[in-house]
C-alpha cells in the first residue's frame, strides 16, 4: 500500500482536513497562541473542567491523533496485530465504533480520517461505511470540540463513502449509573450496528499517574462484556510507557483473561505492541513531535459453554 502522503519514510503528517479542522477549531476558541507555545511537562491528561480540557486540547490532540494513525497505517509492521483489526472494522458495512473516552475525538476521527484519506488515494476499496459513532467523555466541553471537529471533517468522509452518525455521552468510568447508561446505548445500537469496536485511547494517565484502575475495573469490565458479540473487538492505545507495558497493559490483560466468556487477547504479548515516529504539527509551526505508541489489540466474542 502507498501510503506516502501520510507517511514519508520519517514523519507521519495528519489526514489534511484533520489538520485544518483542529487549527480552526482551535483559532474560533482563542486556543491558537497556547497550542503554539511550549507543551507542558508532564503531558496533560485532560479533565472536567474547561482548563483542563483546553490545555489538554492544545496540547495533546495532535500527538493523541498521530498515536492512532501510526497504529492504523503500521508502516514499520509494528502494530500488525491492531493494524489489522482496525482495518478489517473500518473497510465497510455498519460499525458502531465506541470511543470512550473521547476527549475531543482525536483517536476515532483520526482512525476515520486516515481511512478516508486512504480510500481518496485509492489505497483501499470505497465501500459503503455507515459508522454509529458513540463518544462517552466526563468532560463537556471536550465533547464540544469533538462535535465541531466532526462537523469540519464530515463532508470529506462522506466523500469517501463515510457515513458517521454521533451520539454523545456524559460518562464517569468511576459512576455505576453512568456504566449502566452507557452500556444501555451499546446495547441499543447493537440492534442496528451489530458489528462494534471499542477504542480506548490514552487513558492510562487517568488509571494508572492517578491511580484510578481498581475503582474503574468494574466500569471496564461491564463495559467489554456489552461490547462483546459476533466476532466484535476492541484496540486500547496508549503513549509507550514502563507504567502502560509492565503496569496498565498487564491489569488489562488479567482483567481479560477473567473474562473468557467475553474477550480474549490477540496476540501473545502481555505487554502489547509498540511504535515511535515523528510527526508533522498540523498547524502549520513547522515543528515535529515524537509520539510513541503501545497497543493491545483484543476479541470481544461470546461465548457459550457447549452443555
Ligand atoms: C488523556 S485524555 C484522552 C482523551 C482521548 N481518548 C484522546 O486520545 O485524546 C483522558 C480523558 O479521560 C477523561 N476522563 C477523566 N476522568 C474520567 C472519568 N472519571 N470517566 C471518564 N473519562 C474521564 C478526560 O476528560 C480526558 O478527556
């Protein structure tokens, strides 16, 4: 597959309407000069608040859109495994991708803007794809930028044969009611979108920096058990870190492995996969970032024990 306007051999550069949709939603916020400036250390992680989701924004979209599009595209055959499962969801028919938690979209829409980007090159077949995008976030205000980024890009998709319809979801990974809710949707959707992929992206700052993974365990765990069906799946994609591969990836994959009956894990690796490149800023400073990337690519598929 020629990939080379995407990926130069050394740099990875943003699906194009991407790019422009994050500078001008950036611009319409006053978030240009901060998202030009230096980036914070330690990365931010985002939050309920709009600071926190502004700072975040301007700071971590572009890298959290490279992380994605570095796993989709694969160009070293490091992530084969991923690679291949989100290729295989997102080549047509109806999908309900599941992205939670979205933050501003940046893991789907790049997933769906790379694919589109792929399908105008004529690299991949332009089969109808008619995506049920469900977007669970904590934070309002991200979930405002996301549907302003999808409104910029959606047109170019449907160019493409991508048709994308959005529900969006508070949601509290550390909240039972707002488990049950969201799982309630999936389950809705499945009538219509049998087909689902869970996309996790870069939640490990959150479960592991913070803390969090034992209150969050139970969300999680319902949360695969819905989301499994009829040869579903799903790909968590986080930055390449000691706390992701010896921490994070390893919790994941017992709480994957209590789960027969639901999910199974591709792939052998408890540690996951990983990738580096450097990508291109999309709005236009001239720098490049290095973004880094593990991934655990898993089976969602039931199961039912042959009496
Ligand atoms: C590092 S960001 C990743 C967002 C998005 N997946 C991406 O790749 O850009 C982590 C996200 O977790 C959200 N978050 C924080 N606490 C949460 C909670 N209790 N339940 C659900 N999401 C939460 C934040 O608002 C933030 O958007």
């Amino acid at each position: 597959m020629d990939i080379t306007k995407l990926w130069d051999g050394f740099h990875l550069t943003l699906p194009k309407r991407l790019g422009d949709a994050y500078r001008s939603v950036l611009d319409e916020n006053g978030l240009l000069p901060e998202a030009i400036g230096p980036r914070p250390s330690p990365p931010p992680v985002g939050g309920l608040t709009q600071e926190q989701t502004d700072i975040h924004f301007a700071h971590a979209f572009d890298g959290s859109a490279a992380r994605a599009e570095l796993v989709l595209l694969n160009p070293n055959g490091e992530t084969e495994s991923a690679a291949t499962v989100l290729r295989q969801f997102l080549s047509g028919g109806a999908l309900c991708l599941v992205d939670v938690p979205c933050g501003a979209g940046a893991g789907s829409l790049a997933l769906l803007s790379t694919i589109a980007e792929l399908r105008k090159e004529q690299e991949l077949p332009r089969q109808p794809l008619d995506v049920r995008l469900l977007w669970g976030e904590i934070s309002a205000p991200a979930l405002k930028y996301a549907i302003r980024l999808l409104a910029e890009i959606e047109g170019d998709l449907a160019d493409q044969g991508i048709t994308v319809v959005v529900e969006t979801l508070p949601w509290d990974v550390l909240d039972e009611v707002s488990n049950v809710e969201l799982v309630q949707k999936i389950a809705q959707t499945k009538t219509t979108h049998p087909q689902i992929l869970l996309l996790v992206c870069n939640f490990s700052g959150f479960l592991e920096r913070q803390g969090k993974w034992k209150a969050a365990a139970p969300g999680l765990k319902m949360l695969l058990q819905f989301c499994s069906g009829d040869m579903n799946a799903g790909v968590w994609l986080e930055p390449d870190q000691k706390a992701v591969s010896k921490g994070l990836f390893q919790k994941l994959g017992n709480l994957i492995g209590g789960l027969i009956a639901f999910a199974n894990q591709v792939g052998k690796d408890d540690e996951g996969d990983a990738a580096s490149a450097k990508f291109h800023c999309p709005i236009g400073t001239g720098k490049t970032y290095r973004v880094s990337v593990r991934t655990m690519p898993f089976e969602l598929a039931l199961k039912r024990s042959s009496k």
